[in-house]
C-alpha cells in the first residue's frame, strides 16, 4: 500500500509540473500576442490601452468632439440626444444609439480597439463594454468637470502634447477678446440661461459657459455663485435672478423654445434690463452647452460678435 501511495504521488507532481509549464508557455505566448499598451486609471479602476488606439469608439458627445480635437476620428458614438449641430462632418462615425442605453452589438461588431466615456453613462454597461473592448470611464460631476474631462481623454489617448497645444490656443483667444472688450468688462453684466425640461435655469459660474466668461473677466450677477452642477433652476417668481445688461439664452429643443417664448410674455422678463436694452440673444444649445474646446472656441466667437456689436452700435 505504501508503495502504491508513493507512485500516486509521483504521477499527481508529474501531471502538476506539465500542466504549469503549458500554462507557463500560454501566457508567454499571449503575452506576446498583446499589443504595446499603457496603464490607465479611470473612475472604476484601471486598463491597459492600446498603444496608440486605433478603433475608437466614444459613449457621448463631449467625449466624442474631444477625441476630434485632439486628432482622434471615432469609428462609432453614442450621444445624449443628437450629433452636435457645430460638427460638419460625421457621416463616417457610426452612431450607436442613446448615450444611456448604446447599442452594444452594433458596437461590438465594429470592432473598437477602445471605449472611452463618462462614469455617469458607463457604469451600468463597464462588464459588458469590457468585453468588447478596454474600456476608460472618467469621473463627471456635470459640466464643471468639462476641462479635466478633457484632459482625462487626452492622457488614455497618450494626445497630452496636444491638449496643451489646444489649451495654450484657446487662452491666446482669450487675452485677444480681453484686449478687445476692455472697456466693457468694467462695467458689463452677464447672465447665461438654457430652456429644458419645462423651466429655465441659469449656467452658474462654474458651468461650461461660466466658466468661459470668468476666464475673461466678465462680471455676473449676485446670486450665480458656482453650485455642485454648475446650474441654478429657477421658477418663474426668480425671474429677476436673471437680471443683467446682457443675456444669453438658449433652447434644448422645440418645447423649450415654446417654454422660452412663454417666459418672454411675462411681466417679470420685460423688466430685465437686457430685455428693455435689446440684449437678449437666442445662442445655439449645442455649443453653449458643448463642454468641449471646440464649443468653447465657438462660445468665444458668439462673445466677440454679439457685444463688440454693441458696442459699436
């Protein structure tokens, strides 16, 4: 009996030994097999990218036009509610449905060597987006988070010379449009306000469109201090929050361009000082709203003509 204990023994260490040196073998050759990749950490973990990523695909709009600007063409997207209108071209982007719900077989048949997104879209579907491919998913806290975001895009695309070429552009346009509305930021108040969802809310200061005018000096009125979502939802009694020498506003779709229309007859929107001055303008949602620095640069263009205008009037 013994002896057969020390035979069994013997196969059992031989069989042990065989099966770790193919398993040995097998991850040596998969090792191999991997492309270059770098680490990356992301808002549920870390992934190695391919290096560099050549089938991107994106989970919702802002994501998308940073990946435009940094260089990076989709082969797919998913977006919140449509393509942005400020985009010329997308006819080769695959669109893959709703951000909160993508399309994930049209995507997998794409074959995308990368995903990449924000925690708000992709957290529900990370198991299932990651069997498609590695997926990147930055933290976002609204459109406050609009420039870290976009730097998160550009270190997973290993694009960080980029980013700082385009931040380095876009505070030269800045100082440019400092330089050319001097004399107004003086004295000039601004409120940003968007129509959606059966009300009107103002951008604070610490919003997309916020955020852009405090880097150039424009004043805003008391109570638009910056909030946890960069938004302050209003009734229609905070009507006089809005009060301003000048406001932009603009629409999320046709029933809140009615939703703006009806504001426009109330008796406490005629007594804003924009709207007896005949500064109120109707600016494009998708840009004022963009939370990229494409829509920033454009942002930058609708300040400069509408005010210099006014100020040459």
């Amino acid at each position: 009996m013994p002896k057969l204990q020390s035979v069994i023994a013997f196969l059992l260490t031989v069989v042990f030994i065989v099966a770790c040196q193919g398993n040995s073998a097998q991850q040596a050759q998969d090792s191999q097999a991997l492309p270059d990749c770098h680490t990356v950490q992301h808002a549920l973990g870390e992934i190695c990218v391919p290096q560099p990523p050549s089938r991107l695909v994106t989970l919702n709009d802002t994501t998308l036009v940073d990946a435009l600007t940094l260089g990076v063409r989709p082969i797919g997207t998913s977006v919140i509610d449509q393509m942005p209108s400020y985009l010329t071209d997308t006819s080769d982007i695959t669109l893959l449905g709703k951000s909160e719900q993508p399309n994930l077989e049209t995507m997998a048949r794409l074959g995308p060597d990368l995903i990449v997104g924000i925690e708000l879209f992709g957290k529900t579907v990370f198991d299932q987006l990651s069997q498609i491919a590695p997926t990147a998913l930055g933290e976002w806290s609204g459109f406050p988070s609009w420039r870290e975001h976009f730097d998160f895009v550009a270190r997973v695309l290993i694009k960080e010379d980029e980013a700082r070429q385009v931040w380095s552009n876009y505070s030269q346009k800045v100082d440019e449009i400092k330089n050319a509305l001097s004399v107004q930021l003086q004295e000039m108040e601004v409120t940003v306000a968007y129509a959606c969802c059966g009300t009107i809310s103002i951008d604070a200061e610490n919003s997309f469109a916020g955020s852009i005018l405090g880097d150039i000096g424009i004043r805003r009125p008391a109570g638009q201090e910056p909030t946890d979502n960069g938004i302050i939802i209003l009734s229609e009694e905070l009507i006089p929050q809005m009060d301003a020498d000048v406001i932009f506003v603009s629409a999320f779709d046709t029933d809140s361009e009615q939703v703006l229309a009806d504001w426009r007859q109330k008796p406490l929107w005629r007594q804003l000082r924009a709207v007896q001055t005949g500064q109120v303008y109707v600016v494009d949602y998708d840009i004022w709203r963009g939370g990229n620095p494409i829509a920033a640069n454009l942002v930058l263009d609708d300040l400069l003509n509408y005010l210099l205008v006014d100020e040459n009037a």
